[in-house]
C-alpha cells in the first residue's frame, strides 16, 4: 500500500494513497529520542525496516532473493566458500 507523508507543525501524519489517514502523530524529535533508546540489534532492525519501506530497489532485491530461494538457487556454504585450487 502506498503511503505519503505530510509534515504539518513539526509532527509526522501519515496517509495511505486512499486517502484514509492513519492514526499517528508524532514529531521528528520523539521518532529520534525512541530510536536512541532502542537496543542496538532493535535499532538496527528498524533502521533495515525504514530503509526497506523508502527503497523501491532494496523491496526489489529482497523479493528477487526470496524468489531464488524458493526457487532452489542457492548455493550451500560450501560451495560459496571452498577454497579454489
């Protein structure tokens, strides 16, 4: 589902392309001081989500590797790291 965001007094409101807006309302300052609190592994499992939700390309990437993985083309540890000869 596609998404915009409009800025309006330093909050985040976002609103879906159907035009139905979400029940959310925070400002930059709040997403920035949660993010610090977070764990570093958490921290940089939302910093892969959020790279995620605004790169068509990475979306893209993820979608091809699942599709090859389920696919069967994949190559064991093995044979990715098998010293050459």
């Amino acid at each position: 589902m596609k998404t915009s965001t409009i800025k309006k007094h330093n909050s985040v409101r976002t609103q879906h392309s159907n035009g139905r807006p979400l029940a959310l309302s925070i400002s930059s300052y709040q997403i920035i001081i949660a993010v610090k609190k977070m764990k570093k592994n958490d921290r940089l499992a939302f910093l892969e989500d959020l790279l995620a939700a605004t790169s068509p390309d990475y979306l893209a990437s993820i979608r091809e590797a699942r599709e090859d993985y389920r696919r069967g083309r994949v190559f064991s540890h093995e044979e990715v790291f098998r010293k050459i000869k």
